[in-house]
C-alpha cells in the first residue's frame, strides 16, 4: 500500500512562504500524477495544483498561479508545493495525493486520486 507523508506545514506571518513536501512511500509514485490540495474549515476541499510523473505537465488554477507552484524530485520519492505571499485566507490543512495509472495527467478532480497523506497544517497569522 502507497503511503504519502505531508511535511513542512506550520504558522507563519502573511507575506511569508513555506514549502511543503509530500514523500512516498514507494519509487512506483514517480510514475504517478501528483496533486496538491487543501480544506478549510466550513469550506469546501480546494484543488491547488497538479504535476504530471515528469513534471512536463503543471496545472495551477489562474487563482493560485504566481504565488504557488509544484515540483518534484523523483531520485527522492517528493513532491513539493512552493507557497509565496501567503495569505490569512490560505490557512488550510494541505493534502498531497497521486493517482495510481502509470504516466496519465493529474487531475482537479480529488475522486481521481487514490492515495492520500494525512495533511499537514498550514496557519497563516495577520
């Protein structure tokens, strides 16, 4: 079974940056699609971004683009999602999660993704 393990999460001031990691368990995630997502409270789980097994392939939604992006380093099993100008409005629990279909693209849809961390919490002070 694949285990993901969010890392990096924490408080921090607006305007800050924090960069998040999401480590697999196994080398087969490297030949998956990668997504970043996020929950606040009372809200509605958010899609942040997604990259492809190469990183050839990375979706940020207009909404986020510029201050996040996503990359990876396969030789180390990671994911990361690089977090710029941080907002109150970001605080959230972020998850990172893969599908498990060799080389296809991510996805915005969470129902896509099969393997899910646990999160790691991200608070964002004014």
């Amino acid at each position: 079974q694949v285990q993901l393990v969010e890392s990096g999460g924490g408080l921090v001031q607006a305007g800050g940056s924090l960069r998040l990691s999401c480590v697999a368990s196994e080398p087969t995630v490297n030949t998956y699609a990668v997504g970043w997502f996020r929950a606040a409270p009372g809200k509605e789980r958010e899609f942040i971004g997604t990259t492809n097994w190469d990183s050839s392939y990375t979706y940020i939604p207009s909404s986020m683009e510029g201050r996040f992006s996503i990359s990876r380093d396969n030789a180390k099993n990671t994911v990361y999602l690089q977090m710029n100008d941080l907002k109150p409005a970001d605080t959230a629990v972020y998850y990172c999660a893969s599908r498990n279909y060799a080389f296809a693209q991510g996805s915005e849809k969470a129902s896509e993704y099969v393997y899910w961390g646990q999160g790691t919490q991200v608070t964002v002070s004014s």
